[in-house]
C-alpha cells in the first residue's frame, strides 16, 4: 500500500507546506538527504495551539499537537521528494514547550514517531531525542525537525 | 562579486575563529559536509552580551547579536572551506536564551539568517529552526549551530 | 591500543545499549554516517540521576552523568557499527538540564567530550554546541546526541 492509500486509510490529510517568513527555507536537499525546518502544530487558520505541557497542557493533548505536526513535516517532505514512497526518516529532535519539572517529552514526541511509522511502515522509524524548550515562537506546544534520505 | 567583497561593502569584517578551551574543535568535515560548533555572539575583547531575550535584552538587540554570531560561523566556514564562495548553507540550529514566554525566536535568528544570504547569495539560503532554551553558556543571548556544503 | 583496551586500561565497562519504548530506534546508519539517539546517564539499576545543574546537581556530579552518557553512547556506537575503532566523531549536541542562570554547560559535557578522546584518539574530536534546556525525560541531568562516521 502507499503512503498516500496510508494516509487515506487512517482518515488524515497532509496540510499546506508552509511558507516560510524569512531567508530559510522549508527544506533544503544536499545528495539524497533532506534537512527539514522545524515546524509546530499549525492549525488550518493559521494559528498553534499554546501553552506549557505539563502545566497549562496535558501529555495527551500534545500528542495530539505532535502528530499534527508530523502531518505537516509528511507534506514537506512529499513537496520534498515527489512522493512519500521515496523518503526514509533518520533522525527527528522533537522539542516540547514544557514545565521545568516536566518528565514525559517521549510520550509526546510518539504522536510524531507513531505517526510517521503508520505512514511509511520500517522506513518512518528513526533515531530521535524528544527534549524540553524553555519557550518556543508563538508559545506552541511543540516543535519538530527532521533528517530524511530520498530513495530513487 | 565574491563574499569576501559583499562583506565589504557590508562594512563587516569577519573576527578570529575562537579555539575551542576542550577536547572539541570549531569545525569537522566529513566528505563534502562540514559541521559546525555553536558559536555565540562573542565581541572583540572575548566577553558576550548577557541576559534573557524578551526580559532583559530586546529583539533588536538580540537581531544583533545573531548577526554578530553569523560573522564568527562565517570565519570557521571560511578557514573550514578556503574560501566563502565555495560553501552553501545546509541546516542552522538557532538558540535563543530566552524568557519563558518569548514567542518572537524567528525575528531574533533572522540577524544570522539575513547574514547568510546577503553575503552567499541564494547559496545561504537554509533549512533551520529558532528555539528558545532555558539557559545557554555564559548567559549569552544566543548560540547558533550550523551544517554546510563545500562545492569544488 | 585498541579502544576496547583503552576502556579496559581506563577501569570502564560498557554498559548494555538501551532498548527505545517507542516506535523509534537506538541508532540509523544511512552510507556511512550513523545517527544515534539522544541518551542520559542511565544507571545499571534503570535509574536516571535527577535535578537541574546549577541548583540541585554541581557542575563536578553532572560532568560524571555526561561521562556516564558518553558510555552509552560508545555502547550504540560499537554496536552499530561491530567496532570501536571503526567509529569517527562527527557532532555532538549536549543538552544540560541546567538552572535558568547555569552559565557553565561546557564544562559539564566536557565529560563525554573528554571521555570520547581519551578512547578513540583523534578521532574521538567533535564539532559540538554545550546548552541549557528548560526540562529532559525523567528529570535526567543531562541528555546528549551525537553523529558518527564509519570507517571502513
């Protein structure tokens, strides 16, 4: 099955690859690897949830907002590399806006990992750290940055 | 017109690439890739600005010292590659010591990013993400971590 | 001296490499760079020292939590890729679960850094940023990721 019948079967849609608002990029391919720029929950209208997890946001709502954003690192890398069917993940960071004493960023950077494994089978799973910011812009909840290699 | 010449009639001038005080280096090259150690914005006489972006230090400060942060990652390129012309941006990792609630990353790191491609060209143009951390080495305002290409 | 002799001559033992509880892996190898996953100073009980460096934890104790790191790391390292002495250290990012003031974050990864030269040589020397984050998985000390080249 491709990543698209994937993607179809589990009822999410890739949204929009994002703009970016300065002199970057939204990724950038040297050989057959892609570096991807971080990116957070977007929402549809443009806004991101906010908040600290573990204080104002529990560890299930991040999930959420993680896989959210994975959805939008999907659809940069499709942009990336023509199709899904082509693109490995190597490395993530997954970084979590978080509470001081906050303990759990693994259970929230799954709802990215979790999702790119449902997506593109043996080829979403990746090494990753999952660590806590001490802010991060818009105040979102999470933000997320990839390492791909491209297939022929 | 070369990036040495853009520089120039940019009125900047790259400072000493800083030796590293441990049993680290400021820059390690691995085929045509080159990864560089973070840097901040160190100034001539070898102290930093200090304090908590969005706190103590405003965004234009800080703006400013990305810039100066991107002239130091600028001179390790140059030593690394020989020349300013042969290197092409990959991926910037930019930190930003930030306040908890500080949403305005982007604008702070874009003082590097600009850098880059007012002095490379469309080669500066990068991948990157701009995170707020909860402390960095010697209370500095901002660190920067850069990936690059040589071209022959 | 091989670097397995080195670690015997240092009194170190590896410990086993972590199994990830989650859909991700210890380590990717795509060519010849291998990627590992962010690791803590994980004791041989399962447990992880805790508290922010600069508060709870001296900068003297979270200098051995790195050099306990950097031994796991060696232990994903040699396991990925059959040997040590195959093993280049391309880019570490230390990541120090630190006070919002901690300004000395070098000299605490200074202890994987340290212990990588003392047992690869040369090629133990890295590329790497030393920063302060807001909070780690289980209130951890200390987490640290790092890339490798394989040699042949």
């Amino acid at each position: 099955m491709s990543a698209d019948d994937r993607l179809k079967e589990l009822g999410l849609t890739l949204p929009e690859v994002p703009t970016p608002v300065a002199t970057y990029v939204s990724f950038k391919q040297v050989g057959d690897m892609i570096y991807l720029s971080g990116q957070g929950p977007k929402r549809a209208d443009g806004t991101y949830p906010t908040g600290k997890v573990g204080a104002d946001v529990t560890i299930e709502q991040a999930y959420e907002h993680a896989k959210q954003t994975g959805l939008g690192l999907l659809a940069a890398m499709k942009k990336a590399a023509g199709s899904l069917d082509k693109v490995e993940i190597v490395k993530l960071l997954g970084m979590v806006n978080a509470a001081p004493d906050f303990s759990d960023h693994p259970k929230v950077i799954n709802g990215c990992s979790d999702l790119f494994v449902a997506v593109l089978g043996d080829r979403g799973r990746h090494a990753r750290s999952a660590v806590g910011m001490g802010s991060l812009p818009n105040r979102m909840t999470v933000e997320i940055e990839v390492i791909v290699k491209v297939h022929p």
